[in-house]
C-alpha cells in the first residue's frame, strides 16, 4: 500500500483501486499478464 498511496502523492486525481490493480500486474511475468487479458477481453464480450 505503500507504493499506491506514493503514486496518489504524485497523481492525487489517480483512483487508488488502478493504481493497485497497475502495481500488481507490474509484478508479474508478461505471458500471465497477457493471460490475464484475454480472460478479462474474452468475459467482457461474452456479457454484449
């Protein structure tokens, strides 16, 4: 929580949920991020 309220100090405008969101994908390896993405893309166009 420390590295989000960091970004806020900086960006105040910024919604902290993002930044948290933002932060832990940054941690993690770009196949499961890209993972990840296509799961959420792919549940995303089933609910139109």
């Amino acid at each position: 929580m420390r590295s989000v309220w960091a970004v806020l100090a900086v960006r105040p405008e910024a919604d902290p949920d993002y930044v948290r969101h933002t932060l832990i994908l940054v941690e993690q390896p770009p196949l499961e991020r890209l993972r990840r993405s296509l799961i959420r893309g792919h549940a995303l166009a089933q609910r139109k």
